[in-house]
C-alpha cells in the first residue's frame, strides 16, 4: 500500500537557495574608501611617529644594499666585492626588528587593537635593532682573517668593511630609536 493518491502530483523537497556574489561577505573587503582613509589617517599622525615609521622602513631599505664589504689585493691585482645585510645574522635581524617596529605603529595608527603597550614595544623593537646593528660592526659572515690559518702577509691582503647600506641602517636605527623614546615618554 502506498500513501500516493492516484492523479496527486508529489510534492517535491525544498532546495536551499544558493549564496548570490551580491550579498555580504565573511571575508573583510579592502576598496578605494578604506584605502583612502588608511592614507588619511597616517597623513594626520603626528610627525614623530611618521618619523619613526620612515626609519624602519630606512633600516630594511639600507639592509638591501651593500652592508658589508671586502676587498683583496694581491701582488698589484685587487678585487672586491659587497653583500647585503642578508648574508650576515645580525644584519637582517636588525632590519627585521626595526620594520617591525614601524609595523606595530602603523596597525596603531590605523586603529588596530593590539595586546601589548605599544609604545614600549615599538622601542624595544628598536633598540634591539640598534643593538643588532651594533654587533654586525663587529661580526662579519664569514669571520676575519685572523680566524684563519692564513699567513699575516694574507691577511693584511684582505680588507673587511661596511657599505653604505649599513651605515644607513646604523643611523636610521638610532633615529629611529630616539624618536620612539620621545614619543614614550610624551605619553
């Protein structure tokens, strides 16, 4: 025995609508408004804190360019040669906690609700950046002559520097350091 009336059509299950692209999103949209206000408000920041996120930003810049050097010569050939504060560990840490630094006061500024003292992070941040900086004038990738089994005529062949890219690195990190010290105490 069935429950289907003769001559009754059944009556068919419900489907579930599917989603339309025209309703809202979980996910958050970035537009031109909102970009827009972004740029609004960090043009209206105060100028310490533009300060401090331009030498963050300056730090990682000069850790791209030639941060350390060497140069050799030998019987009237010379050469030399440069690489990046990415080939050296406190190099790109330093570069790393300043950009950091800038970006903990960028998501302030923009409004972001952070679990930690802004300000005290920011210069923590950059004075671990100064520090790092500090010790890459002293520790170079590779180690120095005198840590080689070289002759001294071969080591005094070799000359180990810094390039431009750490000395941009070095005084940005400390501007950005005394900036961020300025601006804690000013709160």
């Amino acid at each position: 025995m069935s429950d289907h009336t003769p001559g009754a059509e059944p009556t068919p299950e419900p489907t579930p609508a599917a989603p339309t692209s025209s309703g809202p999103s979980s996910r958050p949209s970035f537009d031109s408004a909102s970009a827009n206000q972004a740029v609004e408000t960090l043009k209206s920041a105060d100028r310490l804190d533009l300060g401090i996120i331009g030498a963050g930003v300056l730090v990682f810049l000069g850790s791209l360019l030639p941060y350390y050097t060497v140069s050799v010569d030998i019987l009237g050939t010379s050469t030399s040669d440069s690489a990046s504060a990415w080939h050296g560990f406190f190099g790109w840490f330093g570069a790393l906690l300043a950009l950091a630094g800038a970006a903990v006061l960028v998501a302030k500024l923009l409004g972001v609700a952070l679990p930690v003292a802004v300000r005290t992070t920011v210069l923590a941040l950059f004075a671990g950046a100064v520090l790092c900086t500090v010790l890459a004038l002293f520790v170079t990738p590779g180690g120095s002559c005198d840590d080689t089994f070289l002759g001294n005529t071969v080591c005094d062949a070799i000359d180990q520097g810094h390039g431009f890219g750490y000395w941009l690195a070095l005084l940005a990190s400390i501007a950005g350091l005394a900036l961020a010290a300025v601006r804690r105490s000013a709160d």
